[in-house]
C-alpha cells in the first residue's frame, strides 16, 4: 500500500502531474485559435457551452502546435523541463536545438504528445475533483441533492447517499492514478523523441575524446616541466650545501641555476594554469603558451643539469642548434623528452655520474638517445612512479615515432625516433 500510494501522490507522481498541467496550459492558445475556427462552423454556436465543439478545437489547434514546435528554443526548454519534472537523466537528453528532418521531426511529436495529454489530464483535474468532492459531501449536506439532471429521485433512497461519498473517492483516485500513469509513459518516451540522435552522441564523444587528450597533455607537461624542476633544484641544493665552503664558485654556480630553474619553471607553470583558467586548451591557446624547444633551449637545460653534479656529455647534431631544421612540434616535444630522460637520470643514477647525451638527424628522423649507468645508487621505486616514461612514448607516438626504453646490461638506455616529415 505503501509503494502504491507512493506511486499515486509521491513527489515524482506530483511534479510530473505538474508538468501534465504545464502542457494543458500550453495547449489554451491552441485551443482557443481552433474554437475561432471551429466557432463560424458550428453555425456561430458557443463552443464553451457544447463538449464535442471544445474537443473540436482541441483536436484543431494540437496541428498548429506541432507547427509551432519547429523553432529552436522547443527541444532545449522542453528537455530542461523534462529533466526536472519528470525525473529523466540529463545525459539521456538533447538540450541543443533539433537540426536534422528527424530531430525536428521527433521534437514535434513530443510537442504535440506533451500538449495534448496535458490538455486532457488538464482538463480532468479542473472537471473532476469539485464533481468529487460534490459527491463526497452530499450526504452531509441535503440543498446540494437537488438540481441534479438526469438522475430525478436518485439520492433520495439511502443506498445512494451511502456509496455517495464512496464514488467521490474512487473518482480522485482514478483521476490520480491516470495523471500517475500518462505522466510514466511521458517519462518512458521521452529520450526516444528528446534524445540525444546518433550526431549528437557522436559529438559528445568526440567532445569528451578531445577533453581527455586536453587533460592527459596538460599532465604531461606539468609531470615533465615541474618533476624535472625539483629533481634539479633538490639535487643542486644538495651539492652546493656540501660544498658551501670548499667550493663557493661551484656554490654561486648552483644557486644561480635554483634561481633560473625556478623562474622558468615558474613561467612553464602559470602557462599551463592560464590554458586552464581560460577554459581554452586547444588550437590557439596552446600556440601562445610559451613552450621551451630543442633549438633554444637545449643549452640552459644541459647547463643547469651540470650544475646539480650530473656529468652530462652532450652530441648534438648541428641541423638540430638551426630552429629552421626542425618542425616546430618536433623541437617542443624532442625538448621534453631530452629533459624527461635527463630527470630520471637525476632521480635514479645519482650524482657525479657520467650520461650520455646523442641528438642526431638520421635516415629522416631525429633520434634521441639517453644512456646512463644501471643500479648506481638508484633509490627504490617511488609509489605512482613510471608517468615519465610513458609520457615519453605518448609524445613520441603522438608524432608518429617510437620510444624504447631499458637495461642494456649496466647501462640504462632510452632510445626516442621521431619523423621529420609529416608531422603534424
């Protein structure tokens, strides 16, 4: 009884009985357009006073309201409507404007389902409940058992005065039970007529595609830029913290490269959240971000890597120092992926040991390669860790080129071919 009474006056049963009504009150100018119609046709007879002429109207004016249903603003306001009266989910909506023959033509068909059952269920809930309530009080109240057409002497026996008040009841529990019902089925169509179509669903998708490229690049350069930042800062504190006294010029050295490294990295960084905050990390935002590439900035990146103790023997083809040689995509991702390889050397080869650095032009493709003694003083795995090198293989997949990386007996080599021609 519980669920039952639930389904015929809980909240949901409400609004959507509301949203019934919403419809009967969208239907009135229809129907009063279609009485002017219907009006001079039944000879000029009141068609207020006569049923069969006012369904004659309604049944005139739900056309003009499939009409009418054909401007954009319909399928937005009436999904939002939907959604929060009849208690459909949001994603099983369309709240854009109907564009295609079949979305128009859906949408009109909602209109006019919307329309007319409101207008009924309208029409019911004006009608029925005083006729109810008439009868529910009727045995109470003797003036109102008179005046009663077509029933002459009904309620003058008793049997009718005791099932009376019974009869009012059932007819608002039909009343209800109806309004709970077409309400239910409103809410079962709706996604087949307001929904999204196979357009819209491809367009999210792509949408939802490009937001997780957006959020997975973004990732990307702050692991890259920001990880490789404190690696350096920590290990050229570290070394000019030992050697303040014995050593003050490799100190200044030091403590200029914190600086530079900081500041960049800091520049780096209010970029990417600047893409953020503007709600704009595609096309032209990126451009404007100021993004470090291997033409011109290698050497600061080879210099401050010095300064925290890493002995960094660097061949660096001479077409690679001509920022004309290079793609600008190809300069900006090869930068990272020279920096990343650097970072991890710093995390996980220690200080004061020799890595060795190639950048060459070769069989038309850039190849990258980092090599660094295996299992010297290399901390155990951090928690989280291995983002740095698939960061690698994603960039360097995104371009159309390869990465490999691993022991080679003591020696630690990442190895990255990246295509000069083609890259987008």
């Amino acid at each position: 009884m519980t669920a039952l009474g639930r389904s015929l006056f809980g909240r949901r049963a409400r609004l959507r009985w509301i949203h019934l009504i919403l419809g009967g009150a969208l239907a009135m100018p229809y129907v009063l357009v279609g009485s002017v119609v219907v009006g001079p046709l039944a000879g000029g007879e009141n068609v207020l006073g006569s049923l069969s002429l006012q369904l004659a109207s309604f049944a005139l004016g739900l056309p003009l309201a499939a009409v009418t249903s054909l401007f954009p603003l319909t399928r937005p306001l009436e999904s939002g409507v939907v959604r929060s009266l009849c208690g459909v989910e949001a994603e099983r909506l369309a709240y854009g404007p109907a564009r295609t023959k079949g979305e128009k033509g859906r949408t009109a068909a909602w209109f006019t389902l919307h329309l007319g059952a409101g207008g009924i269920v309208a029409g019911m809930s004006l009608a029925v409940p005083p006729f109810a309530v008439t009868l529910i009080v009727l045995p109470f109240v003797p003036m109102l058992r008179d005046g009663w057409p077509g029933l002459p002497g009904l309620f003058g026996h008793t049997w009718a005065l005791v099932l009376s008040p019974l009869a009012g009841a059932a007819m608002l529990l039909a009343l209800a039970a109806c309004a709970a019902a077409v309400g239910t089925l409103l809410a079962r169509w709706a996604p087949a007529l307001l929904g999204p179509s196979a357009e819209d669903r491809v367009a999210a998708a792509e949408a939802r595609a490009a937001d997780l490229a957006v959020r997975n690049r973004l990732a990307r350069e702050l692991h890259d830029s920001v990880g490789h930042a404190l690696s350096a800062v920590t290990l050229q504190a570290s070394a000019a913290r030992r050697l303040l006294d014995a050593d003050p010029e490799f100190v200044r050295e030091a403590l200029a490269a914190i600086e530079d490294t900081t500041r960049r990295t800091v520049g780096e960084l209010d970029a990417v959240l600047g893409v953020l905050r503007d709600g704009d990390a595609t096309g032209d935002a990126w451009g404007a971000a100021p993004a470090p590439t291997l033409a011109d900035d290698l050497d600061d990146l080879l210099r401050r890597t010095r300064a925290g103790g890493l002995r960094v023997d660097a061949t660096v083809a001479a077409v690679v120092a001509d920022p004309r040689a290079l793609p600008a995509p190809v300069s900006r991702e090869a930068y990272r992926i020279v920096q990343e390889g650097l970072s991890n050397a710093l995390r996980h080869a220690g200080e004061k040991v020799a890595v060795a650095l190639r950048v060459e032009v070769l069989d038309g493709h850039l190849r990258i390669t980092v090599e660094n003694p295996f299992g010297v003083a290399a901390p155990a795995p951090r928690p989280g860790g291995g983002h740095g090198l698939r960061g690698i293989a994603d960039r360097a997949r995104l371009l159309g080129g390869a990465a490999e990386a691993g022991a080679s007996g003591p020696v630690w080599r990442l190895h990255v071919r990246l295509p000069l021609k083609g890259t987008a």
